[in-house]
C-alpha cells in the first residue's frame, strides 16, 4: 500500500497518463506503445488520452519488487 501512497506524492492524481505510467515503471513511451500493440503491456489502460488507475500502477510496481526479492533469496 505505500506504493501507491508513493506516486500519489509523486503524482498527486489518481490516474496516471500513459508517459507518467512509463516513468514510474522505467519503460520508454515507444516500448509502451508496442507492448499495448502486442497485447503484452502489463498494466490495463483505458480512454482517451489513455489513463491508467495509480493503484494498478502501483501493485505491478510491488509484484515486480517480490519477483525480484524471490530471485535474490
């Protein structure tokens, strides 16, 4: 839940657009783009400007953190 508290500080808005959503995951705009063309890219995004909900931001940012934690371990 403090991610989401995290980008709520950076961001102070509950849904983020596609260019804030590549930021806070660390992907370019154009690998976003052909992410959402594959239908590969992990965080569902709707309308138009495509916005994404900051709480699906923020559990994509936690489940990779404990992919990476498990790895380590």
């Amino acid at each position: 839940m403090n991610t989401v508290y995290m980008l709520l500080g950076l961001y102070s808005k509950p849904r983020l657009t596609l260019k804030e959503v590549c930021e806070a995951i660390g992907v370019s705009v154009k690998t976003a783009y052909n992410q959402r063309s594959a239908g590969t890219f992990p965080i569902p995004m709707a309308g138009d400007p495509l916005t994404a909900d900051i709480r699906d931001v923020a559990d994509y940012l936690d489940a990779l953190r404990r992919a990476h934690a498990d790895k380590v371990e």
